[in-house]
C-alpha cells in the first residue's frame, strides 16, 4: 500500500508525532494479515459518513480507509553524503510515495535544537537541500548512460531534455514537486527517475499552544511552503490526547478551540496528496470505507473488495451518500425516488459512493 515518510531535523518531534500515530491505532483487529513493522503505523482515516450508515443499516462493525506512515530516522547536514544514517535514510524515503516534512517551531530551552536555534525557513533548507542533492546525484549517475542512449536512439530527445530540465530546476534549489505545482516541469515526463523531490510533500510545524491560536504567524509559514500542504499542530498535544478516551479528547480538543485534532487532519491530508479517495459499502455485516486512486473505474474498483468481482464485472448500483442517508437506507425508498444508478465498465468513481457490484462467476 502507498506510504508516508516521516522526516525531519532531530529534535523537531518526530518520533512524539509518530508514537501518537500509532498508539492511535485502533486497526490491528481489522487488519491481522497487515504485519505491522515498528516504524510503520496505520492510521484510520476520519470519515464521519461511516457511523452515520453504521446506524442506518444497522451494525456496529465499522471498518475505515487508512493512511501508512513510516517513521524515517532523522536528517542531518550532509546526509547525502553519507553523513549520520545518511544512505539508509535516503533508501527509506525513495520508497515512500509522498513526503511530510516535520518542522519544529516550539521553542523550549530544555530541547536543544541541532542548529542552536529555532528556525524554520533554516530547517526546510537543510532538509530539501540534501533531498536535493541526493537526487543530482541520481541525474548525474544517469546522464552518461541516457546521452548513449540518445545517440544510439534508444531514448527519445524530449526525455533527455526533460532529465536536465530537473537538473536544472535542483541545481537552482527548487524541488521537483514545487516547481512541477508551478507548471515548470510535467513530474511524469521523469517518473522512471524516482526523485525524492519529485514525491509530494506535506509540511507539518510543530508549534506551540500560542502559536497554533495565532492565525497570522500561520498563514506566514503556510505561505513559504505553498503550494505544498501545510499542517500545524503540537505534537506533545496530540500524543497527550492519544491517551484520553474519546469522549475527554473532544473535551481537551474544544477546550484548546479546535475541532479535529491535528492527527486526523494529517490523515485526511495524507490521504488526498497520495491521490487516494474511498467509495463506501454499506451492509448487515459492515460498513466499510474501500481506498482507491482517484479516477478509478468501476471494475478497478470492484477488484479491490475481490479479484473475482474485477474479472466477472458487469455493473455497479450506485447510491450517493446524501441520497442513501435522505432515503434512510432503504432501498425501496431509493429506488422509488429513481437514486439507485446503474453504472458500466467505464464509469469514474466518485467520492461518496456506495456501491453494490454485480458480477459473474
Ligand atoms: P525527534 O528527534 O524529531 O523524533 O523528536 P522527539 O519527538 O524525540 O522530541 C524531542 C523532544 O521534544 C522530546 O523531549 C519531546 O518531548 C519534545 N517535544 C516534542 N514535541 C513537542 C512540542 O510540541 N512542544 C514541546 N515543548 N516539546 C516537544
């Protein structure tokens, strides 16, 4: 399943964001075949739809989408040179499909800082700049190798151009991913190259209980990394909360003026930068959220519940969610209001579906 790294300076609150990560886990029961390797937590994706068709159809089994983090060891300077855990870390983050990026800007005394001070512009500069080089020096491995193959016509031109136009963009400090947002470069014209740059990224500062209430300081970070997501929290707050029961969470969570805490917005955010969504089933047995990659038809989809239900796809009946909840989960009612859609081999998926595939055997 597609994954998020987890990197960032030592010191920044990488491993308290991932502990509350995963001690937020409440999957292991719904995923005994996912063997869970300690530096990867799975993360249920918040979906507020699904205790809602719970009650409809009535069962109490509830089974979510969910986001993959790994934990990647920390950053140092010249990690792409070999410096610290340098190449181990750099093979952890080419196999992530997306990148977050864990920034601090907590200041306390007590917690020393690698560079002497908190600054956050400073650390994003050190990170990127070692992603950065670790990938020129991918592009320099490959140049000899491509410019033969170019000349013994093995590879298209436009390719050769598009590889230095990446060595161009990293040599000036940008990474693939910003420069591909600001239309400089296609990413797919590259894909085979593997970039770390060229993953997506998301930003997560770690502030402080002041700084998560001041909107103008935000929107000032949010600002210097955009167009890439920025997410702000307080990583001793969310692992704090981790250890409350749910109903003491909401309480500590408004008591603080929030309405969803930070973990449950780095999922859904995860989740959409990974080009992931859900369609929904919604049955007697369960209701369950199935993730898919955005744009799937409908027997690509049918083939993430069963192979079987791939190959022997015939249609999909298809109830919006607002429509399913408005009929009170009946299906007399549905189909009486003519909501129920029968829908083919090409049709796009879209968020909210629920589905019923039929197929042959
Ligand atoms: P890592 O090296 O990036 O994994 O950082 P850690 O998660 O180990 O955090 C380093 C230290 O900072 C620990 O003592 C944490 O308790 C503390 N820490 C983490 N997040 C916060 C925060 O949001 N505020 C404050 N004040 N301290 C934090």
């Amino acid at each position: 399943s597609l994954t998020i790294g987890i990197v960032g300076l030592p010191n920044v609150g990488k491993s308290t964001l991932f502990n509350a990560l995963t001690r937020n886990n409440v999957l292991a029961e719904n995923y005994p075949f996912a063997t869970i390797e300690p530096n990867t937590g799975i993360v249920p994706l918040p979906d507020k739809r699904l205790p809602v068709l719970a009650k409809l159809v009535h069962t109490e089994k509830i089974i979510p989408a969910t986001v993959t983090f790994v934990d990647i060891a920390g950053i140092v300077k010249g990690a792409s040179q070999g410096e610290g855990l340098g190449n181990k870390f750099l093979a952890n983050i080419r196999e992530a499909d997306a990148i977050c990026e864990v920034v601090r800007t907590f200041v306390d005394d007590d917690i020393v800082h690698v560079n002497g001070k908190v600054d956050p512009a400073d650390d994003i500069d050190t990170i990127n700049t070692e992603l950065i080089l670790a990938d020129l020096q991918t592009i320099e491995n490959a140049l000899p190798k491509l410019e033969k193959d170019l000349r013994g016509k093995k590879v298209s031109g436009e390719y050769v151009a598009a590889v230095n136009e990446a060595k161009t963009i990293l040599e000036a400090g940008e990474t693939i991913d910003h420069a591909a947002a600001a239309g400089k470069i296609d990413k797919n014209a590259i894909y085979d190259l593997h970039l770390m740059t060229a993953k997506p990224f998301i930003y997560v500062f770690n502030v402080d209980d002041n700084e998560l209430q001041d909107d103008a300081a935000k929107k000032k970070l949010a600002d210097s990394v955009a167009p890439a997501k920025a997410i702000f929290l307080n990583a001793q707050f969310e692992a704090d909360l981790t250890e409350l029961d749910e109903d003491d969470a909401r309480e500590m969570l408004a008591d603080a003026g929030l309405d969803e805490s930070g973990l449950d917005q780095l999922a859904r955010v995860g989740f959409d930068v990974l080009g992931l969504q859900t369609f929904l089933t919604a049955g007697e047995k369960e209701v369950r959220a199935w993730q898919i990659h955005q744009g799937w038809t409908a027997p690509q989809a049918a083939g993430v519940i069963h192979t079987d239900f791939e190959k022997g796809f015939i249609k999909a009946e298809i109830v919006s969610y607002d429509d399913f909840v408005a009929a009170e989960g009946s299906m007399t009612k549905i189909k009486d209001a003519g909501k129920l859609r029968l829908e083919g081999r090409d049709y796009i998926m879209q968020d909210g579906d629920i589905v019923e595939f039929k197929f042959n055997v």
